[in-house]
C-alpha cells in the first residue's frame, strides 16, 4: 500500500476508534460533559492539522453519533453537560 494512502487508512481507523471509545467511556460513566468536551478536542485536534478529509470524515461521523448519545442521555435522565444524572 502505497505510504500516504497507509498513513489516512491509519487516521480513519484511529477517528473510529477515538469515537466507539468515547460511546464506551460514556456508557460507563453516563458523564456527557465529559464526552462532550472529549468530542470536541478530537474534532480540533482534525481542525489544527488542516487534512480536510480527516476533520469533515471526524466530524460528520460524531454527528452521526449525535442522536445515538442524546438517547441514551435521555435514558440515563441526565442533563446537558451534568454527570449526576
């Protein structure tokens, strides 16, 4: 494979991994600030490297995420940005 196309391969499988483990984090300690704050950090951690593909692919794929999370936040009862549920 050639190394550029390698090290995006490598970038879109760490973006899946970063976002399924802030669900994992989430489900453990219903803290939606907490993810919340987590999100955006990766976000602009996509935004400050300036690979267009990589931030929108980021971003798009939380927001894909972004009714699955407030579902469970409703079932959990919690608040935005609150932890005490």
């Amino acid at each position: 494979m050639d190394k550029r196309i390698e090290e995006k391969h490598k970038e879109i499988v760490r973006i899946q991994n970063a976002v399924w483990g802030l669900y994992r984090e989430f489900l453990a300690d219903q803290d939606m600030g907490k993810y919340n704050r987590r999100k955006d950090e990766l976000v602009k951690e996509y935004l400050d490297q300036g690979d267009r593909l990589l931030f929108e692919f980021c971003r798009n794929l939380l927001i894909d995420w972004s009714p699955v999370m407030n579902s469970f936040a409703v079932d959990f009862g919690i608040q935005e940005g609150r932890s005490d549920g």
